[in-house]
C-alpha cells in the first residue's frame, strides 16, 4: 500500500528522523517502542520493524537487546572539529579586564538573546527544593546561623562534599576542605598560594576569561599551551616549557574546559601528573563542569588519581544548582594552611544560612536527580545548537563536540572577526562571548563561544539563525 510518495515504513522513518533533526531525541535518547509507534501512525508491527530497521541501516537508531532502539551515539552533525591552537611560545602579561566588564553588562541584559553568559538560568535549573531548604534552614536554624562560620566554612556542607568525593575514588576529609565564594576565589586562594607577582602559569588556550582576568588581577603572567578541542593540551608542549622555562604552576580544567568542552583521559592525565612531578610543579586543577557528563560515568579529577598530593582541587555549586548562591570550594592536601590565612584576611568567612541549606540538599539526595535533569537539558541544547549553526553558518565552520558542560566554541573561516561580529549582533539583540577574550595573547579573532545554558526556545533558534547570517555577510568573497 502506498500513502503518498512513500512506503508507509518510509514515513514512520521519516517522522523518526525529524523528531531526531529537532532534538525531540537527542543522541542515547530511548525512541519510542514498536507498539506506540505503532498507535501514534495507525501501522502494523511488521510496517513499524521495517522502518527501525531501515532507521538503523542509515545510522540513526541502534537496537540495544531486551531494551529497545536508541538513538544512535554516531549520529553527528557534518560540521569539522577546530583545530589544535597555536599560542605562542611566549609568556604573555594578560591585559583582558575592560572588555570583560562590558561583556558581563551584556550578558546580564534580560533584553539580548542569552548567548553569551555561562550561567544557567533559573528555569533551567529549577531549584525550588533548595530555595525551600534554605527557608527551612531560616526557621530551624535561624540563630544559630546569624553568625560567622570558621573559615574553612559550614561543616555539614564540608562533610557532604568530602562524601560525593568518594565516588570517583577520592577519599578526602572535610578539614581538608574550605568552602569559597565560588570558584573564582578558590582559584585565586589556590593561586595566591603557590605563585607570587610576576610568576608565569602554565593554562590552556583557549582558557576561561574569568581565569585570565583573576591572573591579571594578581600580576602573573601565561604560558599559553596547545589545547585540543577533544584531548586537552599537547602533552609535548607542555613537558617542553617546564623543560625550557620557569613555569611556578599549571593550571587545568580536568572534564568540559570553558569554552572547548575538551576532557583529557585518565591515561593523558597520568601522564600530565608524571611531568609535573618531574619538575616539582604543583596543579590547580579547575573541576566546576565535572558533574555535567553525558556519559556514564563521571570523569576522574586530577586530584583523585595524584599520588603526590600537589594537586590543588577547586570547583563550584554555580554551574549545577545555585549561582546565586556563590559556593564553592578548594581541596588543598599540604597548602590548606596559607589557602586559610589568606581566605581569613580577604573575606573572613562565607555566609552560613546558605551553607547550611545546601549541606541540607545533599544529604537528602535530591543533587543527583537534579543533575540527571540538567544532564539530559544540556545535552539536548547542545544538540538544538549545533544543528542551528548547521544550517545558518557559512561553510567551513568548525564546532566543538563537547562530552559535557553546556557550551560550544566556533572557529569560523577568516576574514571574520568576532569583535565586529559582536558589535553587528547586539544591534540585532544578541549576545555571545568573542574569541580573543579566551586568550591573552590576542588569538581566536576568527572564533566565538555560544552558551546552550538556557531553554531552547523560537527566540534562542531565530538569534543563531541572525547571528549565522551576519557572520556569512563577514566571510562572503
């Protein structure tokens, strides 16, 4: 029987096909069973095998035994991958402030397409519970809160954080733990440190410009290394400037760097530690996207597969659950005491009552749940997005296939530049983060990170759109 053009498995096909285009189903996504299909199009059993098996000879679905069919992980968007950066092989004094406090006006602006900030948005991450903990914690433990904690920070929460470290093998206690204002400042305690004005740090290029602008602020300098947009740095390069130079100490993301979603493998991390250790140099290592995997299993910090004990742990709450509530926190084996004098001298102590109702959200175990919503939210934007770019960018346009987190980098074909690119779509209301922000050598004019941190609504999909067609007016011969 025909019905139109096509064969009846044809069309189930097709309609398959379009709610994986649209991100209805993402990659991993359960599709829908053999009898539903069956009841949604009014088919036989026989007519809805034939198209999941015509489905998975064209790689969109996988059969997985006694579960079903899958969207398949080998469904890609076309689009190539950016190549490995090529800082130069200089220590650079990073100069980046004055357009970061532009850009985060930008960024916060309710009326711009949020392209540009990395901060999820409330609806996103609807932590109602936590905010309803928060109010119980004022009424139970309202007075016993209204004061300082001790430096180190609340030890419930300590405690809680010390426990989910134990599932990826890290056995820390909670005294070696500090709560901070986020992980801005627990990358500055780690920094301040280990390091003096005027030392150079080892980081990734492209880095978050948050890193670089806390680097600014203590008068350090960079040394920019290679970075792959999948593996992380180039393991050469960097065994070459601790070989070469005085590197005082490297700091890495270890799972999703910002902005290339790059996460090394355990064995690139051992080996990244051997060096390291070789020459003395200790690792702060940056983990706030370590909870936001795609995956199965949750990568490995640095921190837990380091023998030594030098690497510095810092991540954050901010990314996952509460960026209003601005908690994170430093691990810091040997180093906890300065860590300690300076947090005492600079802020004293964090709030309490905030402290004490996130310890209370852990404990009850409704993290977990929570990051499984977020998990699959961000993945699915990812997926909107890079389809988006698919179709609205000029050719030869390159994008990150991050693992986690939730944003993505673009690499464009020159002549763009991303600075007047920018300057084109705030006219138009739209807001991203230009690539020479990620670098304090002046690089990546030619490249831009999107954020996929909020719902995918029409808006966000007609701003890709707009944004795609000012840069092809920009590369156009």
């Amino acid at each position: 029987m025909r019905a139109g053009p096509n064969y009846r498995y044809e069309d189930v096909a097709q309609f398959i096909t379009t709610l994986v285009d649209n991100g209805t189903l993402v990659v991993g996504a359960r599709a829908p069973s053999l009898r539903a299909v069956c009841r949604q199009r009014r088919i036989s059993l026989s007519t809805a095998l034939q198209a999941y098996r015509l489905l998975e000879d064209r790689g969109v679905l996988e059969a997985r035994p006694q579960s079903g069919y899958y969207v398949a992980r080998g469904r890609t968007s076309a689009l190539r991958t950016p190549a490995i950066s090529q800082p130069p092989a200089e220590p650079t004094t990073v100069a980046i402030s004055g357009l970061l406090l532009k850009l985060m006006e930008y960024a916060g602006d309710p009326a711009l397409v949020p392209l540009g900030c990395a901060i999820p948005s409330a609806e996103l991450l609807a932590a109602g519970r936590l905010d309803r903990l928060l109010a119980r914690a004022a009424r139970v433990k309202g007075l016993r809160c209204n004061t300082y904690t001790e430096p180190r920070g609340d030890a419930g929460l300590r405690r809680e954080i010390a426990r989910r470290a134990t599932q990826w093998g890290q056995a820390v206690s909670p005294q070696d733990i500090a709560i901070t204002c986020g992980c801005t400042e627990a990358l500055s305690l780690a920094l301040t440190s280990v390091t003096k004005p005027g030392d150079t740090i080892a980081i990734e290029s492209p880095t978050y410009f948050g890193v670089l602008h806390t680097i600014e602020a203590l008068n350090l300098k960079v040394f920019e290394l290679p970075t792959e947009a999948a593996t992380g740095i180039d393991l050469a390069a960097l065994a070459q400037a601790l070989k070469m130079r005085r590197i005082t100490a490297c700091l890495f993301a270890s799972s999703f760097n910002n902005p290339l979603g790059c996460t090394m493998p355990d064995e690139k991390k051992h080996a990244v530690l051997e060096v390291l250790a070789r020459h003395e140099v200790p690792l702060i290592e940056d983990d706030t996207y370590g909870d936001i995997y795609f995956g199965k299993e949750r990568p490995t910090p640095f921190m837990a597969l380091d023998r030594r004990g030098s690497t510095i742990y810092c991540s954050s709450f901010s990314k996952t659950v509460a960026p209003g509530y601005r908690i994170g926190w430093i691990a810091t084996g040997r180093h906890m005491q300065q860590v300690l004098e300076r947090k005492h001298a600079l802020t004293l102590c964090g709030p309490a009552l905030p402290q004490a109702a996130l310890a209370d959200f852990l404990a009850s175990g409704g993290y977990d749940a929570h990051l499984r919503r977020i998990r699959r939210a961000f993945q699915q934007n990812i997926a909107q997005m890079t389809r988006a770019i698919e179709k609205a960018f000029p050719e030869g346009t390159k994008v990150t296939r991050p693992a986690g987190g939730f944003v993505v980098w673009l690499e464009l074909p020159r002549p763009l530049d991303s600075r007047v690119l920018l300057a084109q779509a705030l006219e138009k209301g739209i807001c991203f983060a230009p690539g020479d922000v990620f670098s304090a050598s002046d690089r990546y004019r030619n490249c831009l990170r999107l954020s996929c941190a909020h719902p995918w609504t029409a808006r966000i999909e007609r701003g890709v759109a707009t944004l795609g067609a000012l840069a092809r007016s920009q590369t156009r011969p």
